[in-house]
C-alpha cells in the first residue's frame, strides 16, 4: 500500500531533491547529471541514502557527487503587521 506524500509530510518527511552527478560508465572523464526527488526524514535522509546504496551496487556509473536540497511543504501560516488600513468606496 502507498502512503500519500500529505501522510509522509505529517510524519516530519519533507520533499528532498538530489543532483547526482555520475561518471559515464563507457566515458569516465565525462560526467552525466540525474535529478532525484522524494520525501525523506531530514537530516539523516535515509532514502536517499538507500537509493545512492543501490545505485552504488547495481550501476555501472561512479558517483562523483551528490548535491541536497529539502523544503518544507506544509509549514504553519505566517502572520504580517498592516501599519494602514485603506478602504475605498
């Protein structure tokens, strides 16, 4: 059974984008990007890390690098001061 991304983000999971850059398997001086995207537990990220574990054990490219950016979807609302209230008839 899938659990929802709204399920995933009230358990403190946030959207987690990962660019990774990889040796060409035929090419190795020539680097190749993927964009991976998911909801992982921040900062641990053990998705992610399962996902880079399997990529590391059944690809045939080399992990250079891995950059990470996560954002909370569902934050609480935000309040702002009005100095003037105007009305107009």
């Amino acid at each position: 059974m899938e659990i929802r991304p709204l399920s995933l983000q009230l358990r403190d999971y946030r959207l987690v984008t990962a660019e990774i850059l990889y040796h060409l398997p035929d090419h190795p001086g020539l680097l190749q990007s993927f964009v991976w995207q998911d909801y992982d537990l921040a900062p641990r990220l053990p998705v992610l890390h399962k996902f880079l574990d399997f990529w590391s054990h059944n690809l045939d490219g080399k992990l250079h690098s891995v950059k990470v950016a996560k954002t909370e979807i569902i934050t609480p609302g935000k309040w702002r001061h009005t100095e003037t209230l105007l009305s107009i008839h």
